[in-house]
C-alpha cells in the first residue's frame, strides 16, 4: 500500500478563489485564512493505491480514498496565513476594450470578468495587484 499526495503541478498557490472568504478593498484582497494542508492540498483526503490486490479472482490495482494523516482530516494545518503571498507593488494595466489583459506578474492573459481568476484587484495565478487604468476601468 502507498499513500500519494495529490501532485500539483501548475506553479501557483490557487487555482481559482475561495467562495467562503471576502475579498474587499479593507484586506487589500488578501483575506486572512486558515493555511490548507501541504499533503492533501485542503481536501482533508488523500489517495490510497494498493498494487496486486486479487478481486473476483483477478489482480487489480486499486484506488481509495482516505483521511489525511497530516491534518486528520480538517484540510489545514491550524495556522493562520494572508491568501495571497505577493505583496509586490500595484501595477497599472489597461484591459482590451472587451475586459481582457495580460498580467505584468506572469504573463497570463484572463478577462476581469472571470470572478475565478480575477479578486476585483488580485489576479489569482501570480497573486499580483493590478490597477485598472483606462478602457473599461
């Protein structure tokens, strides 16, 4: 039996934002929250694999899911971090005039509209402060 950790393998600390927390101009959208689990990623679960298991007299491998032993569980670690570790200054960009941009801390481009990349100030996958200057800002 072995137990995997969930692989992430995009180089970013979120995939889209947390529906449970605020993002408001008073936290510079930057929300203190609890820091998730390093093993299960904040799921509380991580992936059992058994090789060679005989199942109705065949040999299968296997896949469950189990609670993670780091956290017990709960999906974080108990302490409490900011969201976002960026703290690079605000940058001013000018989105297209149908709401996109290309971020100036990573290069991605993603629409403002997108509330799953987009904090209103924070753009998720760098986590870096982007001023809307001009076109639709």
């Amino acid at each position: 039996m072995r137990l995997e950790p969930k692989p992430n393998k995009l180089k970013m600390r979120h995939h889209s934002l947390r529906r449970d927390v605020a993002f408001t101009h008073a936290n510079d959208h930057n929300p203190i929250v609890l820091e998730e689990c390093p093993r299960c990623c904040g799921s509380g679960k991580m992936g059992v694999y058994e090789y060679g298991v005989e199942y109705n007299g065949r040999i299968v491998d296997t896949h469950s899911r189990v609670e993670c032993d780091v956290c017990s569980g709960s999906g974080t670690t108990g302490e409490k971090v900011p969201y976002f570790d960026n703290n690079a200054p605000v940058i001013d960009v000018a989105p297209s005039a149908d709401g996109w941009l290309t971020c100036p801390g990573c290069g991605w481009r993603f629409t403002v509209r997108d509330r799953n990349v987009w904090s209103g100030l924070r753009h998720v996958r760098c986590d870096q402060r982007i001023r809307l200057v001009g076109g639709d800002a």
